[in-house]
C-alpha cells in the first residue's frame, strides 16, 4: 500500500492535496490510546464535556467559511451546500452539548421493603466510525458528538475521497480542549481500516454510514466480539404526489430533495410516483424547475448542481439512464455530460425521466445522481405498493392536502424517516435512521444518545 493518496477535486480532476495512510500499527496504536483515554475521559463530570462541546462548535463556526471551501474542493457540491452542511454538522454538537447533562437513570419500586432498584447508564467505551464522502463534516458530528457527550472515547475513519473535511474537525475538536486521544482520525483504505476496527478488542462500538453490503460485512465482523453497531446504509427513497397535492409545492421541494448534492444522498429521492391525472402537469412543470439549474464548479457563484465524485459513480448513473432509454423512457430534460476521463472529472445535467416502469433499473438500484425519475398510479394502495417494493426502507416523501390519505401513507409506508409535504425532514433534534436493510439504530434526538450507553441495574439489599 502507498503510504500516501491523492485528494482530487471532482470538478476539476486537480490535485488539491496529498494526505498520509497510516499503517496497520498506526492505527492499532491510535485504537489502544483511545482505549486507555476512554478511563480518563469517561470520568470527566457531564457539565464540563458539554462545555468541551460548546467550545468546539464555537471553533467550527469560527471556520466555517474555510470548511466550507475545503468540503466544495474535496467534494464538489455548491458552496452554499457546503455552507449549510457546517451549520448542520454543528447543530449536532450543539444538541448532544445539551443532552450530555440529561442522561438520567431511574429508581424502580422494589417487591419487598428491604430492596432498592437503581437503574443507571454509562458510556459503551471506544467506539469507532467509518463516515461518506457525500456529507464529509455532518456524518462525522453526528455520530462523535453524542459518543462524546455519553463519554466514550471516538476514532474516525473519513471516506477517501473527502478526508480534509474531517481531518480539519478533529483539529478543531482539540483545541477545543478535547483531549486529542478523545477524538481521533486514521486515514487509510476501508477494508483495512475497517477489518482493524471490527477485529480490535478495544473496539466496543462500530457505527457506519454507506452501502448496505459494507454494512452486512461490518455486522458480521463485529459479532466475534460481540459490538455494538449503528448502521446507516442505503436507501431508494420513493416520493409519492397524490391527486390533491400543490402541484408548484410539490415540484419545488422534488427538486431541492432531489438534486442536492448532485442526487448523491441517502435521503435524496429516487422514484417519483405521481396520480395518472396530474403526472403530466407534474411532470412539465418539474421539467422546466429542472431546466434552470445550473451545473458546474460548485466553487462558482450560482452554481446549483456539481460533479459527480468519481468515474464509477458516473458510469452507472449513465447506465442507468440508457437502460430507462431503451426500455421506453422518455427524457423531457437532460440527458447531457461534461466529461473528462483524462483530468479526471464528470459532470452530468440534471434528467428527468418521463414514463419510468418496474422493468428499469433506476426503479430497484439506488441511483446516487441528478436522475428523476417518474412513473404514475391510479390508487394509493399502489402507489404504496411501489414504495415499499424495495428492500431498503430509509427516506419516503409524500405530497397531500388530505388528512386520511397523508395518515394512510404514514401508517402504510415502510421507511424509518418519512416527509409529509417536506422535503428536507431531517434534523439534528429528530431520530435518523432506516428501516429493512437500511440500517439499524437511529442517529440524532433522545434515541441518538443512547446507542452509546450501556444500561447499568443495581439491587440494594438487606435496607
């Protein structure tokens, strides 16, 4: 293995910086300081690590112009969404600054006058993380700002492609007062670094974001010691227009949903199912939203929409389109690439897809990409038969007007986190996480914490 790789800016295909691999003995190294420090740093009293806290969402704010830029050139979304994404790994911080004073125990009534029943929480231990390069600062916050703030140690392994985000964070973190073996970065490949992760016996919790089959093998190699695990792997959200819904509404937040971050989200949505009466009204007025976005360097002014992060990402996003093409798709915008396989970059125009049906390929793979595609339903039980005909249960989104059907669609709809005329659900203060196979465990609000925590009951006798 090189001891060093290449961070490439997806827009340009330049090299903006080359980063350190740590070895296997780096990395064990980093796992048993973080190990060792869990003891220190699990003792620290709850007011004063939501104060360390505090200080380094200060110091990320204080930065955010330069994180922010340094997430565009790694990542390649617009700068505005880079922008946004700080104030959103922030929030995260702040929240779990807050829940760090809040996690309670409980007395229990005792079936005899001679007990007492005390039950209590502490911190799991180390715990290590293995984030994306889709939302580099965001997906880090919110898994070590509520290890943290229980009082577990924290080790992150950032994607590859976008490890200066993270890395500049850490450093953040410590001159915010954390104790630099409290929260910790190892850069390296995946496999590597996660076969180390799951294999270490200092290891007591392993949480992901990614690819549901990452996810499976992270699972079954945290079993021989028995960890912990959060998982946020895939999704193939469906996003359902009713007959009633505000066509202009629905089409405003389809595209924020949609084409943030070039499609390249867990939550962006991927099948777009519209009533047979309205799908063509639906459709023009998407097409012409979708006609004005605006595709380049997201390091220029007015850009809405970036590059694709890799050749890899943009060849099945192409495949994918073709095969809807062929099997008799209509395009009503898009359909356009700026590549360049020699420097390295690939950009595709946002697409919308017309007349989509269950024998595409786009209707049971993830996309990761600026394609909408549409199909159309006559009753909502089948709109909801096509949502849930997926294994993946992360994202859904719905559109109407009409309290029983938005509450037959919540009630019916197999997704962990679910958007009722919402676009944009999530949230630092709410509980994010999948149903199926896209994942287990949730991230943010109350339930983000306590993943963290070990439950702890205690009889006293002989009163």
């Amino acid at each position: 293995m090189s001891n060093q790789f290449k961070v490439n800016n997806p827009a340009t295909g330049e090299v903006i910086q080359e980063v350190n691999v740590h070895s296997e003995e780096e990395i064990n190294q980093a796992l048993e300081n973080g190990h060792k420090a869990f003891k220190k740093w699990s003792k620290v009293n709850a007011h004063e690590r939501s104060r360390l806290l505090q200080n380094w969402a200060q110091k990320i704010q204080e930065n955010k112009a330069y994180i922010a830029e340094t997430m565009t050139l790694e990542n390649g979304k617009p700068l505005h969404e880079s922008l946004g994404e700080v104030d959103y790994a922030t929030s995260y911080i702040d929240w779990y600054a807050e829940e760090a004073k809040r996690i309670y125990g409980r007395t229990i009534p005792a079936n005899t006058e001679t007990k007492r029943i005390i039950v209590s929480h502490q911190p799991i231990g180390l715990v290590a993380a293995i984030t994306p390069w889709n939302f580099p600062a965001a997906m880090m916050t919110r898994k070590a700002a509520p290890a943290l703030a229980a009082g577990c140690t924290f080790i992150v392994k950032p994607a590859v492609e976008t490890p200066l985000t993270t890395i500049r964070l850490i450093e953040l973190a410590h001159e915010a007062g954390i104790p630099p073996d409290a929260v910790q970065c190892v850069n390296g490949r995946g496999s590597v670094v996660g076969d180390l992760f799951t294999s270490s016996e200092y290891v007591r919790k392993i949480t992901f974001t990614g690819s549901t089959p990452v996810g499976k093998t992270l699972i079954k190699n945290s079993a021989d010691t028995i960890k912990h695990v959060t998982m946020e792997l895939g999704g193939h959200a469906p996003l359902i227009v009713a007959e009633d819904a505000d066509l202009d509404f629905a089409v405003k937040q389809t595209v924020g949903t949609k084409f943030r971050n070039a499609g390249q989200t867990c939550v962006c949505a991927n099948r777009i199912i519209v009533h047979e009466n309205i799908v063509d009204a639906f459709s023009e007025k998407l097409a012409v939203e979708v006609e004005k976005l605006k595709i380049g360097n997201g390091l220029e002014e007015g850009t809405d929409v970036g590059p694709i992060i890799n050749g890899k990402g943009y060849e099945k996003i192409v495949d994918q389109i073709n095969d809807a093409i062929e099997k008799g798709a209509e395009v009503l915008v898009g359909n356009k690439y700026d590549t360049d396989n020699e420097k390295g970059y690939y950009f595709v125009h946002p697409t919308v897809l017309k007349n989509v049906n269950a024998s595409m390929d786009i209707m049971h793979e993830e996309t990761f990409g600026p394609v909408a595609p549409i199909t159309s339903f006559k009753e909502i039980k089948e709109a909801v038969e096509i949502a849930n005909s997926t294994p993946y249960g992360l994202a859904a989104y719905f559109f109407t007007n009409d309290y029983r059907t938005g509450t037959y669609l919540h009630d019916h709809l197999d997704f962990g986190i679910v958007g009722w005329n919402d676009g944009g659900p999530s949230a630092a203060h709410a509980p994010f996480g999948g149903m199926k196979e896209s994942g287990l465990g949730r991230e943010g609000g109350l339930e983000g914490i306590k993943p963290y925590l070990e439950t702890k009951y205690l009889s006293v006798g002989n009163l």
